[in-house]
C-alpha cells in the first residue's frame, strides 16, 4: 500500500518517527531536523528556505496517531514507539551524579549513552552542561585505582569487579567521543592531574578490550592535538605496542588506523626523541614500512608518510627505516604516484635520510639510486607539479650526494645532460643555477 506523503519527512524522505513542526508550519522528523540545526548548522526551513530565528520544535502529536495506527494496520512488523521528549537540565544533573556512585555507575552510564545517541538536541543538552565532559574524564581516571586492572575481566593486584569497570570506561570513553568537547576543555582534560588521562588511555590502546582501544585511539587523537609540548614527552610504552598491534590488525576500521597514525604523528613530532626510541622498539617503523608497501588509499598513504616522517626526525627512527628492507623502496615508490601531500612527505623523508643529515653509509646511497629513489628525486625537481618546498629538498639532496651517484650506471644522467660524461658542476649546472655549491 502507497504510504500517505504527509507520513514522509521531507528531509529523510522516510515515515515519521517522531513527527514535530517548526515555526514555519512544515514537520519534520525530529532525528532530521535536529541533524540539520546542530550537526548542518543550518537555521532555515528545508522546505521553505525561511530563516528560523526560533529553533523550536513543538510535537506533532495528531500526525504521530495517524502514523502509528497506519503502521499497525499496513504494517505491523514494524514497531511505532512512543517518542520520548528530549531530556531536560535537571535529568542530566541527576544522571551524573548517579555516575559517581559505584552502585549506580553503570546503569546510569548506559542511559547518558543511550540519549546521546537518540537525538542531536539530547547531544546538544548534555554538551552545554560543562559538567558531563569532567565526569567522564573523572570516571576514567578514578573507576579503578591502577589503570592496570582494567578491562579484560581479570581480577589484578586484588582488585575485583574488574568487568564491571571495564563497561564503565568502555561507556565513560563511548561518551566522550559521542560529545563535541571544545578543544580548550580537551586541553584541560588532558593536562589535569600530570597527563593522568593521557596515561590511562595509553595503557588502554595496549591492554583494553578491542572496544576500549578503538574509543581510546580516538579520544587520544583529540586530546594530543591540544596539549602542551611537554605533556607529550613522557608517553607510556603501552601507547607505542598498542598502536603497533592496531596497525598490524587487519580488523581495524579505517577510523581507528587514521587516529592511530595521527596519535604518532603527534607523540613522535612534537615529542622527543625518547618516545621514538619507544616507537622503533615497538616495531612501529617495520610496520609502516609493511603497509606502506601494500597501501593504495590516497590518504591513508599520506599519513603513513607523515608518520614516517615524524620518526625520521630522530637517528634512532632513521637507522630503523634504512635497517629495513623494504624502509627506502617504499617510501620512494609512493613519490608522483598518489599526491602533492605524500610527495612532500616522502621527499621529506629522504631529504632526512640523505639530505639535511647527509648520508655517511654509501650503502643508504646506493640502495636509493637503485630503488629508483634518484630518478624520482630529479623527476620532482623538475615537476611543474611540486611545491617550491619539495623541488628545494629534492635539489639538496641531488647536490649533496651527486658526486656518489654520478658514478653509477643507474644515475639518472638521461634526465639531466646530452653530455655522457658530465662533471658534477657542469651537470649541476645544466639541472639548474641554483644547485651550484
């Protein structure tokens, strides 16, 4: 049977669930229009393009009868619940206060879930309450005496009803990732209480249950990003296997792997050196280099090369790419193959490798003319297509080390000169007056 049009959502184009009207007279479903106000921002009618200077939205309650006996009799497989009316201050008071009691924690926890999930206005009430943010940061730091005892359902050190806490950090993170923490209130949150937060979710990106560290990547992606410098230097190793073990997964969600390549991005650019000591202990290099290797995804190859560069910043992340098989030829191959990005990226790299720290180990040299690291190398600094930045790097780096590649049969000479034996300064010259030392 046709459904009635006054049943469909003008903006869903589905049957209304929860039918409200606003100030124009058009309804809409409420999940729809509470999308377009607060994830859309946009503040007019669909339907009449008018400008809404009032957001109101007043139930549309003969409509929802009509809907609802018509789904009985067309359709009774499917379930017409009475809407619940968006939640007010005082229930979000009461719901987290409840959360700080340990009886009540779960229960009340699940609920704060569940309404931030039913509607876009839910979400909004519980963001404007400052108090809802703290106390997930709280519950997560404070659930469990040593984050240790965690998630897993095993009782550590004497602490018992370690899976009960487990829900209740897996729903305390669930919750902050479902809010629009404002970036100074994730700063807050990650510097309060000496980086306790950061540390805890460090130690659950390793040890959580496979929930637990999808939210903590997440949560730990916003909260680096907002920092200080120094908040970044005292990573937990946890973090670094954790993230290893997320990468090789092939399980893992694009999300999940995005977040965990912007963590190390983070923690191994604005960090020290120590956090990549931590990062080539953990494997992190040899398993970039591996899906590097494998990976096609635009994006995907642009923050691995970012990543890559990052820990190239320090000679231990250095030493690690080059003690890798595939550590230069794969950085190499991404260059002209996927974009401006990666070739900025994997120039970058190399300019690391065999430019600003200029190569002492001929063997780096001569592995990177072989993988075709060169003829790349000129092939940008001749490209139209690079920025003036990459060509710049890419220059240096042929400076520095033609005198070594000249030799050898695979220099990519053909790109250069017509002259078949061309002396360093002449062939330089010839590439561009600029190169001259």
């Amino acid at each position: 049977m046709e459904i009635p049009s006054f049943f469909i959502c003008p903006i869903s184009l589905q049957i209304m669930k929860d039918p409200v009207t606003v100030i124009t007279g058009i309804t809409y479903d409420r999940k729809s229009i509470e999308k377009w106000f607060f994830s859309y921002h946009h503040y007019t009618c669909p339907v009449t393009k008018l400008p809404l200077k009032d957001q109101s939205l007043i139930p549309n309650s003969t409509l929802f009868r009509l809907i609802r006996s018509w789904c009985i009799a067309n359709r009774p497989s499917e379930e017409v619940l009475t809407p619940k009316p968006p939640v007010d201050a005082s229930a979000i008071c009461e719901l987290l206060n409840e959360a700080k009691i340990p009886q009540l924690a779960l229960k009340s926890l699940d609920t704060i879930f569940s309404l931030i999930g039913a509607s876009e206005r839910n979400r909004r009430c519980f963001e404007e309450n400052a108090g809802t943010a703290r106390t997930m940061a709280s519950l997560i730091n404070n659930e469990l005496n040593d984050p240790r005892a965690g998630v897993e359902g095993v009782d550590v050190d004497g602490v018992v009803g370690v899976e009960s806490s487990g829900k209740e950090l897996e729903l305390a993170m669930g919750i902050l990732q479902l809010l629009h923490v404002p970036p100074e209130e994730l700063k807050r949150m990650g510097e309060e209480r000496s980086g306790r937060l950061i540390e805890t979710l460090s130690w659950l990106l390793q040890r959580g249950s496979y929930r637990a560290k999808v939210r903590a990547a997440m949560l730990l992606k916003s909260i680096l990003q907002e920092v200080d410098t120094c908040y970044l230097t005292t990573i937990r190793a946890e973090l670094f296997d954790g993230a290893a073990e997320i990468l090789k997964d092939q399980n893992s969600s694009q999300a999940t792997t995005m977040a965990v390549l912007q963590i190390l991005v983070e923690v191994c650019g604005r960090g020290r050196g120590r956090n990549c000591n931590k990062a080539v202990e953990a494997g992190v290099v040899a398993v970039l280099v591996e899906l590097l290797a494998e990976k096609k995804e635009k994006r995907g190859c642009e923050m691995m090369l970012a990543a890559l560069e990052a820990v190239c910043g320090h000679a231990e992340g250095r030493a690690a790419l080059v003690s890798h098989p595939l550590g230069i030829a794969s950085v190499a191959r991404k260059i002209l193959r996927v974009s401006q990005v990666a070739n900025e990226k994997a120039v970058k790299v190399l300019w690391l490798l065999a430019g600003r720290f200029s190569a002492s180990d001929d063997g780096i040299l001569q592995e990177m003319i072989e993988v075709g690291a060169v003829t790349k190398l000129v092939m940008v600094m001749q490209g139209a297509e690079s920025t003036r930045n990459t060509g710049k790097k890419a220059r240096e780096i042929l400076r520095l080390n033609w005198g070594t590649w000249r030799r050898s049969p695979c220099a990519p000479t053909h790109l250069l000169s017509s002259s078949s034996s061309p002396s360093h300064h002449s062939c330089l010259s010839l590439w561009d007056s600029g190169l001259r030392p």
